[in-house]
C-alpha cells in the first residue's frame, strides 16, 4: 500500500508489463507450434516422395530438364525464322509422358505440339492413338487442314495448319523440326 501511494503509476506499468511478457511467450509458442507443423508437412512430403513429385512438375512446366533442352532449342530455332512459339501449353500423362502446345505467332490456325515420351514405343502408341498414325514422318489432310509429324526416338513433333494458311510457315516448321530432330540421342 505505501508502494501505491508513492507511486500509482508503478503497480500499472509491473501490469503492462506483465501483459506485454505474456503477449510475447503466446506468440512465441504459437510461432514455434506453426514451424514445427511446418516442418513435420515438410518431412512428410519428403518421405512419401510428393516433394519430388512437386519439384518434378515444376520444374517440366517451366522447362527445365530433360525437356527444358529441347523446349529452348526449339524456341531459338523458330525465333531464328521470325516465328514466336506462344501461348505454350503443358500436359503430363500418368506414364511419364508430357506434350508442349504452341500457336505460332498467336494464330491458332498454326499449332505446334511437341511430344516426349519415355521410348519409341510408348511414342509409336500414343501417336497412333492421337493422329492414327504410328509412323515417325506423316503427313495427314483432310477438309480441315494438314497435320504433318515429325518423329525420333521418344520424342514427336507436330504441326496442323488448318484454313487457307497451310502453306505460311510449313517449310520453316519442318526445317526447325528437322534441325531439333538431328539433335535428339535415341
């Protein structure tokens, strides 16, 4: 009681303080509580291999890799012909498997796929399946257009030209794949 009557201010400030300490300690295991989840998702992930599977996929979407090779050298090689490789498109296959889409120039009477797979084999199948065609070099016409495939080893290369524009970049198109394709290791 003297200590109060000295000093009023006193007894409030210990208070404040007290509260401000108290404060801090909650944050602070809240905070410790939030990292240690964290890493307990993380160690998770890495043990279950999804970490991998993560990286994996964002790495093929931004082209890195094994594709990022070829997604670059055919992005140097068409820009080289004046021609912009755009609105790229990526899909993945549950085989391991993945396919680029690109419009040339932004038309999308131009399209340009690359497909990658993880042997002849498996690319011979799919092309079949998608074109109804197994060979590695086809050209398919129809009313609607042309679609000419270029193929070697694991790896296929496709252009549809569709409308009165076939003929535009056709001969550039099939220079850069063949100049992609002698690249390609089987």
């Amino acid at each position: 009681m003297l200590l109060k009557e000295k000093n009023p201010n006193l007894m409030g400030r210990n208070v404040k303080r007290i509260l401000l300490l108290s404060g801090l300690v909650i944050l602070s295991l809240v905070s410790l509580a939030a990292c240690t989840s964290s890493s307990i998702e993380q160690e998770r992930k890495l043990y279950t291999r999804e970490a991998t599977t993560e990286g994996n996929f964002r790495a093929k979407q931004q082209g890195h890799g094994l594709n990022g090779t070829l997604a670059r050298e055919m992005t140097t090689a068409f820009a080289a012909k004046h021609i912009k490789l755009m609105n790229n498109m990526f899909e993945d296959d549950a085989d391991g498997g993945m396919s680029y889409m690109y419009l040339l120039n932004g038309s999308a009477r131009h399209i340009v796929k690359v497909h990658i797979y993880r042997d002849a084999k498996i690319r011979a199948a799919r092309m079949e399946e998608m074109y109804g065609e197994p060979k590695e070099n086809a050209v398919l016409e129809n009313v609607m257009g042309r679609t000419t495939i270029r193929s070697k080893g694991h790896v296929s290369l496709v252009y549809t030209a569709s409308g009165g524009e076939k003929d535009v970049y056709a001969q550039d198109v099939l220079q850069v794949f063949e100049d992609v394709l002698q690249q390609i290791k089987e």
